[in-house]
C-alpha cells in the first residue's frame, strides 16, 4: 500500500520487538522498579499511592512489577505524588535495554562511555537502612551504631 502523494513516504520503519504474552518489556520492569523505589523511599505504601492517583494497590504492584505499563497521564501524575520530574523514572536505564530498531549514529562519541556503577544511595536496602537508623529515639545510641558501622567498612568515608 503507497502512502497518499500528499503524505512524504518514511526513509525507515522501526520494527517493534515483540514480547511473549506475560513477558514484561524491560523498560517498563525498570520505570515501574523507579516508582517502586522512589515510594519506598518517601516511605510511601502502596496503598497511599494508589489513592493519591485514584488506583487500587494491587493496580500499583502491577506497575511497580513491568506487569502493566504505565501511560503517560498516569506516569505524569506518579511525578507529582512522588515529587520528581518524569526523568526520574527513565535515569539509570542499563545500556541492555535498547530500542529495536534504533542504533547510534556512528563517529557521534569522541569516546568510548563507560558504563557508571549503580548509586547505592538508590537502592531500597540503603533507604530501610536510613530510616531504622533515625527510628532509632536515643542519638547516643545512634552514635554508637554509627561508629560500630564505620569501624566495621573500609573506613574511606567522610564525617
């Protein structure tokens, strides 16, 4: 079929990718792992969440898992419950997932990138950590646990 004359033809035609029914894409695993991450970090439930944009929790879950994906309307108003841009939920893709079809420009980079090391300041073991460390009432007590974990690392952190 010839596109109508009025209408320039495409030089190209991305081929989409297809996933087996039940397999997530990966961009959407990593942009749902972004909200799970950014809910656990404000210590946000799920529940909380799904009220705030009019969803049940097990709708969250879904997204939160890549099950589902998230549309653009839903994904702008997670950006506003959660307080960060809608960047935030694309940042830190890993280099594997790539869009089929799409391939850099050759001669584009003067060098070769190398692939930056996962912020631990990210992971959700980091945020439990932060928050169970100011749960902790007493500040010697804090102290003390501070300083049981700095003498215990390989003490090239700041005061």
């Amino acid at each position: 079929m010839q596109p109508p004359a009025d209408r320039p033809r495409r030089p190209y035609r991305l081929r989409r990718r297809r996933y087996p029914p039940g397999v997530p894409h990966p961009i959407d695993v990593h942009v749902g792992s972004r909200v799970r991450l950014r809910r656990t970090l404000l210590g946000m439930s799920q529940q909380y969440l799904g009220d705030e944009v009019g969803l049940t929790f097990q709708q969250i879950q879904k997204y939160e898992r890549g099950a589902n994906r998230i549309g653009a309307s839903r994904l702008h108003e997670f950006s506003h419950v959660l307080d960060v841009p809608v960047s935030f939920f694309f940042d830190d893709m890993p280099p594997d997932i790539e869009i089929p079809g799409i391939s850099p420009a050759p001669g584009m980079s003067d060098q070769a990138q190398v692939p930056l090391n996962a912020d631990p300041l990210n992971r959700r073991e980091t945020a439990l950590l932060v928050r169970a460390y100011y749960g902790i009432a007493d500040s010697r007590v804090r102290r003390r646990i501070f300083d049981l974990a700095r003498s215990m690392s390989d003490g090239t952190g700041d005061d």
